[in-house]
C-alpha cells in the first residue's frame, strides 16, 4: 500500500470523555493544546424539530469527546437520534443548542457549516448513493473534482483507493454493474478520497446480507487501521459495533441522549472468532439488556 | 446461443409482418376489387415511389420539410430545458405560471395554425413556430420533472463534500435529468414532425405536405401514399437518429443498457 499514514495515532492514550450529569461515570473534561486536542468535540449539542403537533427534541444534552484515531460506534434503536446526531456532525443538519468542534474549529456558525470544517469530513450513508453516470474511479474521484484536483493526479489517487477498498479490476465498471458490498465499498472509497480526518459512517452495511456484513467489518477494520482513521460509526447492531469500535455510545430516545459509553479494549486487528469468545459476548449481552430496559 | 437467437428476432419477424401486411394488401384489394382511386394496390403505389424518388421537386421538398422539423425540435430542445430547469429551480415560479402551463397545454395548438401564418406568413417560419410550439411541452416538462426528481442520498453527497451551486448542478443536476430530456426529446421529434407536416398542410406553399395536398387534389391515391412513406421514412429516421444519441450520451441509463441486457 502507497499511502502514508498521516498521524502518529495516540494508543493507549486514556479517552477524556464528557458525560451528561445523570450518567454514572461522568469524568471531567481535560483540555489541553497541541495533538492532544481531541479530533471532535461535542459539547451540550441538541436537536429540535418544529412540527404541526409542537416541538419535538429529537436530541439534547449530547457530550462527546473522540480523539484522533479512535473509532466510536452509535448504538441505538431506531429513532435515538444517533443519525441526527451524525447528520449534524457531518455539517448536514444545523444543531439547535451547543457546540460541534472539530479540531477545537466551530462546525456550525448560526445555523450555517463552516465549509472549511466541511472539507476534513468524509461522510459514508446507508445507501451507497453513488452518481450512476460515473464509472467507479470517477465516482471514487468526485471529491477530488469538485476540489479541482487535476484528472491524471484524481486517477491515480483513485486507483490507489480502488485497491484499498478491494476493487481492483472494476474501475471502469458503472455502478449498476456491481453488488451492494461492492457499491458500499465505492462509497467507502470515495469518502476517503480527501484523506478525511474524520470519517462518519451512518449504517453503511445495514443494507447488506449477514455474510457480506460480515467481510466488511473486516474490510472497514484494516482500512481504518491503513490509514489511521478517526470514525464516527452508527449502527443498530450491537455485534458490530463492539467488534469494530474501541468505544461504544449507547444511545435512548425521547429525547435522545447518551445513556451509556463503554469501552472495548480488544486488541486490533480483531479476529472474526473473537465475536464467539465469553467476554466479547459479555459486552454484547449487557449492551442489549441497556437497551431492553428502556422498553 | 440463445441470446443470439433473441437478438436476430426483430430482424427477421419486423421484415416478415411487412410483407404479410403487403400481401394482404394485395389480396384484399385485387380480390374485392376496390377502385384504385381510393385504395390503390401496392404495386402501383411502389411505381409511385420510384416515380417520386426520381423527381428533384420530391427532394427539394423533403429539404424544406426537413429543415422545419429539425429547426422546430432544435429550438424546442434549447428552450424547453432552459424554462424547464428555470421552473425546476424555483418553486415559487413554477407555482405561479403552472395554471397558463396547463392551459397552454392542452388547448389544441394546431387550431393556431391560421394565427401563424397571419404573423409569421405562409413560408417555413410559421411550420417552424409551429413544429416548436408542439414539441416545446414534452421537452419542458419532463426537464421539469427530471430536475424535481433527483435523489435525495446524491443531494446530500454532494452537500457532504461541500459542493458549489454549480458544482450541484454540473455534476449532479444536469446528469441526472438527461434522461429526462431524452425521454422529452423522443416525443418531441415526434410532435415537430408533425407540426411541420400539418403546417405545410394548412398553409404551405411548399414542403413534402404541401405536395401530398397538391397530389391529394388530383386525386393521385397511390403518389398521396408514396408521399407519406417518404414522410414516414424521415420521422423513423429522426427518431432513429435521436434515440442513438441517447445511447451515446446516456449509455448507463436503464432504457439504454436495459434494453441490450433484457434477457442475459
């Protein structure tokens, strides 16, 4: 792999995570400057929405701090808030209290995304949503584009990126042509195409078969290890995000707040048979009895 | 194999009803001896044919026709993605114009055709006019919807990367209502032609309708139909030449690639 990791990744640093007053493991917020500044900081953020029946608070009270490199998974049921919360951070839904920084820079500035926080962001959705006019290297190439990256240098990035997500020998194939891993791998591709310093994945495999899901965790698992990512990961499947995340935010809804973060200290890169070990599935078992209870 | 067999289908069963439907023609008219004046056997109406593919004034003509249609759906094309993406574009506008849209729509433009000729006189202008007026709605309207139909989940691709209006637009917008004007354009050649030809009829002092009307009157049966063969011929044609510019410029369009992968 040609890539050059960017970062020296913090391991093992202890993650300083803020928590909402009536969690139980509330530590205090420790900030200091340079590299240990976290990658995003998400400081008492909210989410109303105006509807004909009143004002509904989708999300309140969200603290959250990710450093860099550290993958964190959103867990929830449907309706959380854990995509609203995703959306906002991606500079797609404008909060509506608080405060999202990345790289101690403001996200949002009265409703309106700083661009230039935009441009170290790489979102990847549920649905691949990839352009089906572009062959797979231009639409793994797009970001670059619409950067004004010249096409010689944007192909070659590209290429590189095809073999990074394991789709060498498909770049001239059209969208269409391909599986829904495959597509999902795409779009994978084509978010990290900017080399973001922060990647937010909203259910990227939801759409996927158990077997299919299964590749990709592992795929997903050495790619963000490749290129030191930091991920924002939300997901409804507790398995997977165990198995993926170094912490695991566990939300519940109306309003939707955080109710729980865990952490997973499982070394990487984590083996698919790890999933069938008694302490993976200890974790596993008292997340889904959290998020029972909430019935 | 059998994806070969099905590929070679059309070319063997479209020439075959061609002459089942010749023959039967045929035989229909010899055998209840239908006076030629009305209904003339294919013979005479093939003589016919070669008689007009011989005469220059039939080229001439075909020329004129041509230009209209061409001209007509060209003007069409540029203007109804113009007002199309326009109205796309603002709600606000496309709210408050929709009511005359409708009304313009359906009111029956032929009927206009006298209107034409008294401002824009009995030459190719008035078929153009017409030929445009015809084949502008389509065109706009499915523009219309193709801009209103972009997917949400590639919207929010291109605002997760921080695109431009313009970018918005080039890269998204523009491409994905493409077959939206293809599918305008392929009813829009269809109504230009026959703008032009109903032009020509009503009010032409030359053009392929004005020599069909001109035949017409002498009550030459089989140099009416010979006419409208050539008149069919050139509305395949440019329906021909239209959809292959579809398969040009949208070849990862499902009505492109769908129609050559049916039965893989």
């Amino acid at each position: 792999m040609t890539r050059v990791a960017r970062e020296a990744r913090i391991k093992g640093e202890v993650a300083r995570i803020a928590m909402p007053d009536n969690t139980t493991t509330a530590e205090p917020v420790v900030s200091e400057a340079g590299t240990d500044t976290p990658r995003l900081s998400i400081t008492d953020v909210g989410r109303d929405f105006h509807t004909r029946n009143g004002v509904i608070h989708a999300v309140s009270g969200i603290h959250l701090e990710i450093q860099r490199g550290e993958f964190v998974a959103l867990i929830g049921r449907s309706g959380c808030g854990k995509t609203t919360v995703l959306r906002m951070i991606g500079g797609l839904l404008p909060p509506t209290g608080g405060v999202i920084e990345v790289d101690s820079k403001p996200l949002w500035r009265d409703g309106r995304v700083d661009s230039s926080a935009v441009t170290k962001l790489g979102f990847v959705f549920q649905e691949a949503n990839l352009f089906p006019w572009f062959s797979v290297i231009d639409n793994i190439a797009l970001p670059l584009k619409l950067r004004g990256v010249g096409k010689r240098e944007r192909r070659t990035r590209a290429k590189e990126l095809a073999e990074l997500v394991g789709l060498t020998g498909f770049e001239g194939s059209y969208p269409r042509e391909l599986s829904g891993g495959m597509r999902q791998r795409a779009a994978i591709a084509r978010a990290l195409s900017t080399e973001p310093d922060l990647l937010l994945m909203d259910e990227p495999f939801g759409a996927l078969d158990a077997l299919t899901r299964e590749r990709m965790n592992l795929e997903l698992q050495r790619i963000v290890l490749e290129t030191s990512s930091t991920v924002v990961f939300v997901t409804h499947d507790i398995p997977e995000a165990v198995f993926l995340a170094d912490r695991v935010v566990q939300m519940t809804p109306r309003p939707g707040r955080i109710n729980k973060i865990l952490r997973v200290d499982f070394a990487k890169p984590r083996d698919v048979d790890l999933q069938t070990t008694p302490e993976f599935n200890d974790i596993v078992r008292s997340l889904r009895h959290e998020l029972d209870e909430e019935e | 194999m059998r994806n070969n067999r099905m590929k070679l289908l059309p070319w063997i069963v479209t020439p075959s009803l061609i002459v089942a439907i010749i023959a039967f023609w045929h035989v229909f008219v010899t055998a209840r001896d239908v006076n030629p004046l009305i209904f003339p056997p294919p013979r005479e109406v093939g003589d016919a044919l070669v008689d007009l593919l011989g005469e220059g004034t039939m080229w001439s003509a075909a020329r004129v026709t041509l230009t209209e249609i061409v001209a007509g759906f060209l003007i069409a094309v540029v203007s109804g993605l113009a007002v199309g993406v326009v109205l796309g574009k603002v709600p606000w506008l496309e709210r408050s114009v929709r009511p005359l849209i409708v009304i313009a729509q359906v009111s029956p433009k032929v009927a206009f055709v006298p209107l034409f000729v008294i401002w824009f006189g009995f030459d190719i202008t008035s078929k153009i006019v017409l030929a445009t007026v015809l084949a502008f709605f389509p065109v706009m309207l499915n523009v219309l919807l193709g801009v209103r139909s972009v997917e949400q989940g590639q919207r929010e691709v291109m605002r997760s990367l921080n695109a431009s209006r313009s970018q918005t637009f080039s890269q998204l917008e523009m491409r994905s209502l493409m077959p939206y004007l293809f599918a305008g354009m392929e009813v829009g050649i269809v109504l230009a032609t026959i703008g032009a030809i109903v032009g020509e009829y009503l009010a032409g002092n030359e053009g392929l309708g004005n020599m069909v009307v001109t035949a017409m009157n002498s009550l030459d049966a089989a140099r009416t139909f010979a006419l409208i063969l050539v008149l069919s011929l050139i509305g395949l044609a440019l329906f021909l030449i239209v959809n292959e510019l579809k398969r040009f410029f949208i070849p990862w369009h499902e009505s492109v690639y769908g129609l050559q992968n049916r039965d893989v």
